[in-house]
C-alpha cells in the first residue's frame, strides 16, 4: 500500500522493491496507490484489514506518525502499527518553479520576507506532513509568510510547480528533478542537509548548513515497511527477511540509489521496534517544540 498516487519517489520505491519481494515469498506482490488526507486513507485501510501480514503498508513520518500528532482527527496511533523493516533515508531538497527569480536558499528566504501583500506559495504531499511542518518551521525561522497548497501526492505537486501554479516545496529528491533542471522546467535550489548525495548535477546548490537564513535547518526523510499491530510474529520476521533481501538486490538497490536513497542496514525487528519507537518520540517532540496543529 502506497499512500500517494503513481509517479512520484514513493511509488518507485514501491515498485522497485516489489519484485524481489515477490520472488523472496513466491508470490506476486501488487502495488496498491491511494492518495488523499496526508496519506491516512491509505493508512486506514490498512489498519481495517486483517492482521494477517497481506496488507504492507509503505510509510514515513509523515503518515505513521505526524498526522496522529498534529491532526486531532486522525483515528489511529503510530502504535497501532507492527514495524517491519526500514528501506531508505532521502535527501530532502528545495525545488522551485524556473519563473521564481531566486538561486539560492537564502534568495528564497529573502523573497518570501518581501512578499507581504503577496505571500509565496508552497505546495506539499498533504497537511500534517513532514512537508508541512517544514513550511511551518519556515515560517517560524525566517518570519516570512507563505501559502500552503496540499496535494495528494508528488507527481501532481510536481507538475503544478513546473506549470507555474505554486512557487516552491520541500521534496525528497527523485532522479526525474534533474531532467525537469535540464530542462528549465524548474530549478534545485538547496538541500536540508548536505547536498552531497545528490548528482553532480547539484553539487554546487547551498546546503542549509550553508545558508545564513536556514542554518541547521537540516532534514531527511526515511521510509520503511509496516504492518498492523497484532499480525502473528513469525510472519513480521518472515516480511522482514523478504525486505531485507530485496534491499540486496543488485537491480533494487540500482533504483533506489538513483533517486540519492541511502539505503538501511540489515535491521532485526527487535532492532526496528526499537528505532520506531524512538522516532515517534523524536517527532512528538519536534511538533511540541514548533507548536503546531492543524486548525
């Protein structure tokens, strides 16, 4: 399960893994994509089905655990999950639309505090998000004001960005940026970290460590494999095994690294509960730290 829709660095990741996976279990594995509520309707459907294993649903912070924190909504917990096995960590970047007069983080910065009657826009993978938070943390660190425009996923966030109809976004990076780059189509402007897994292409865009406006304003993203809360345990170690030898597939580990994924060590459950557990911790606090709520 998917929480997005097709196209976007999600669905590749999905779609890469699914194969060996498959092969692993001797069976096909289907890639199923529902997008919409910040990835919760996906999340949901999971957690109604059956706890039998059949149903792996494919998250990061932003639908296991942010939405359960920020949005007074949201129906589960981050607990109500059994982890299973992580993936990747993704590079986050800035990405911008080519009419946006700006080089550089600190340019943006200083474009957003100047449009006061006109306020930028920025788009996400929905509210609640990581995404969001960091639209809020902008806000909070630079004092400038901006729009927040959600979408149900990265392929149609993408496409309005290079159409013109939203100014910027927070993305984890995905190899189709530096084509759309090539092209004019839109400009790299900054990595929330250090740009140095990105492709030489991007090497020289300003890292946050950088920027005077944005220091230590650095983030990943990581994505890894879930299911519900009570599936039997020998089945968990059984998944478990099936990610943690797709992720030694030459092809699989090919895809993943072309989208600058860093790709997890071999994690036990025991070893993966435990690092669940400790970024939901590690999350609650962040949000307590910003103060933020979906209104």
């Amino acid at each position: 399960m998917v929480p997005y829709a097709a196209g976007a660095a999600s669905d590749i990741t999905a779609r890469a893994l699914s194969g060996p996976v498959g092969k692993d279990l001797d069976g096909q594995v289907i890639v199923e994509n529902l997008g919409g509520a910040s990835g919760t309707i996906a999340a949901g459907k999971v957690l109604t089905a059956p706890a039998d294993g059949y149903y792996l649903f494919q998250g990061s912070p932003s639908e296991l655990i942010l939405p359960t924190i920020v949005n007074k909504s949201t129906r589960y917990k981050p607990e109500d999950f059994q982890w299973v096995a992580p993936v990747a960590t993704s590079p986050i970047i800035v990405v911008v639309s080519s009419a946006l007069p700006v080089q550089s983080l600190d340019e943006l910065v200083q474009l957003a505090r100047s449009r006061k009657a006109a306020p930028l826009s920025y788009g996400t993978t929905g509210a609640g998000t990581l995404y969001n938070l960091l639209g809020e943390l902008f806000i909070k660190r630079t004092g400038a004001e901006i729009t927040h425009v959600p979408y149900k996923g990265g392929a149609p966030l993408i496409q309005d960005l290079i159409g013109g109809q939203i100014d910027f976004a927070f993305m984890p990076y995905q190899a189709s940026y530096a084509d759309f780059a090539k092209q004019g189509r839109l400009r790299v402007i900054g990595a929330l970290g250090s740009a140095q897994s990105l492709p030489a292409q991007f090497k020289g865009v300003q890292s946050s460590a950088d920027s005077k406006a944005l220091k230590d304003f650095n983030f990943s993203i990581w994505t890894g494999y879930a299911v519900k809360k009570g599936t039997p345990r020998p089945v968990v170690e059984r998944l478990n095994a099936a990610i943690t030898n797709a992720l030694k597939d030459p092809q699989a580990r090919d895809l993943l690294e072309q989208q600058a994924k860093t790709i997890f060590e071999p994690m036990s459950v025991e070893a993966g509960e435990s690092f669940y557990a400790k970024e939901i911790a590690r999350y609650r606090e962040l949000v307590k730290t910003t103060g933020y709520e979906l209104p």
